[in-house]
C-alpha cells in the first residue's frame, strides 16, 4: 500500500523514475488510468509511483518500458538506480562504485563477505541484526545484496579477492546447514579463474607478526585505476580515497594477505569445515 510519508524518503533513484514515468506517460498522450491498463496495475498504483509515495517493482518498470518506454530501454536502465535506493545511505556510494570496479579486495573479520553470501545466510544476518527490522525490509536488504552478485559475471571481468579470519569460517548463522551451504559457496567462488579466497588462521598471532588486528576493509579499483577504501562498523560506514591513507590500508592488506594459508590450502580448508558441518 502506498503511504504518503514515503514522499519524503524516496531516494534520488526513485525520484528520478517517479519524474521519468510521468513524462513519458504525458508524452504518449495517456492518463495514470490509461496506463494503468496497460501495465496490469490500478491508475492509482500508476499515481503513487510518480509522486513517490511506492517505490516500483521490477515487475511494474518492465511494464511500463513496454507500455510508454518508446523502445529506448529507458526504464530497463533506471532499475539499477532503484536497488542503490534499498541499501543503507551510507552504503550507495559504495554499492555504485563496485559496480563498475576492476577489482574488489576484502578481509572480513566477523561475518562472509556480501558479495559472496548465500540468500540463506544474509537473511539469517540481516534479519537478526539488532534493532529488528520489518520482514519487508529484510527482504529488500536481501535482495539488494544478492543483486550485487552480478559483478562475479560482468563483462569486463572483475578481479575478486577475499581474505576470511578462520573464525568467520566457524561462527554459523541461522543454521548448521545454511552455515554448510555458505561454506561449499565460498569453495565454489574460490574456483572461478577471477576469485582468489584465503583464509588467515586464528593461530596467526603466535608468530608475533600479525596485521589483522584493525578490522575489516574493502579495497576497491576503479575504472580510471585509482583505489579507495572501504571501512563499517557498528552502523557507521566511510569511504577513503585520501593516497596516504590508501596506501597505508593497502600494505596492510597485502601483508595480511601473506600471512594468510595459499589459495589452494584455504580451499582445502574450507572443504573440510563444510564436511564438518
């Protein structure tokens, strides 16, 4: 149901998909009702989607680029700005760069990588993260995260590297089984000829040389080859793109890197925690 308070929370892609559908809709001459018609959808569903007030399904957009998109693929191209809208604020600027990333480097402390999560296992971290939230909006959560997915198959190819704390391997989510599942994922992933996944053993300390110990981070590549950096925690997000301080995550990710098990020892590793489970 449409409600009015969503006017004021729209996103920047869905005002610009509410502001789209209208002009289109006036230049073909046709009324919300008209349209309506069309689409499957009542004028009033038509209504609450230029003024805001319901974010549009990808059901309804791939309606309307049929009905009133004048066969320019334009409501197919601004479906992409609606997900950025479902993430958390500080998360879009983000989400839009991987998008287009060359390459993605994460090392991940407490729970899997986004990008490399089951549906199963997201939902059991979304939906039990703490304030609750509404069934609905864990749904969206989900979906936008596995929408993020795409990057593992886009042309041009992106080059993917994730690094895991062994305990991130052994803590379960939801389930024994859904925690099997995202095990036998990760072994999946780290065969794909653009995937390199590592594990940093809990006994890496013991060597008294170990650079984990600042949380987790994102080290993205972008199209016109500079880096930033990615940092969250506790509901508080930050992108870097300051050099010094670029370079200064960027060693320590790679000596994190070095002091974690070779690809084929962390795949081997995680095949046995699965086995475990």
């Amino acid at each position: 149901m449409a409600r009015s308070e969503n006017k004021g929370k729209a996103g920047a892609g869905m005002q610009l998909v509410s502001e789209i559908a209208r002009l289109m809709r006036l230049h073909a001459g046709l009324t919300q009702e008209q349209v309506g018609e069309q689409i499957g959808y009542t004028g009033s569903a038509v209504s609450a989607l230029e003024t805001g007030a319901q974010p549009a399904n990808e059901k309804m957009m791939d309606a309307m680029e049929k009905a009133i998109g004048g066969g320019i693929g334009i409501f197919t191209a601004a479906k992409k700005y609606l997900t950025l809208d479902k993430y958390p604020t500080d998360f879009r600027d983000y989400a839009a760069l991987e998008r287009k990333a060359l390459s993605v480097s994460s090392y991940m402390t407490f729970v899997v990588d986004g990008l490399y999560q089951t549906e199963d296992y997201a939902r059991a971290i979304i939906g039990g993260s703490y304030p609750p939230l509404p069934e609905a909006r864990v749904e969206e959560l989900v979906g936008a995260r596995m929408a993020r997915k795409a990057l593992f198959n886009r042309e041009p190819t992106a080059l993917l590297e994730l690094v895991l704390e062994e305990s991130v391997l052994r803590r379960p989510f939801g389930s024994r089984d859904i925690m099997r599942d995202q095990l036998l994922l990760l072994a999946t992933s780290a065969r794909c000829r653009n995937v390199t996944i590592q594990v940093l053993p809990m006994d890496a300390p013991l060597t008294g040389d170990y650079a984990g110990d600042r949380g987790s981070m994102k080290l993205l590549e972008t199209p016109d080859h500079r880096t930033v950096v990615f940092v969250d925690g506790q509901g508080l997000s930050k992108l870097i793109s300051d050099p010094a301080e670029v370079t200064e995550r960027a060693h320590r990710y790679a000596k994190i890197r070095a002091q974690s098990l070779s690809p084929r020892e962390s795949l081997n590793f995680i095949e046995r925690l699965a086995g475990e489970q």
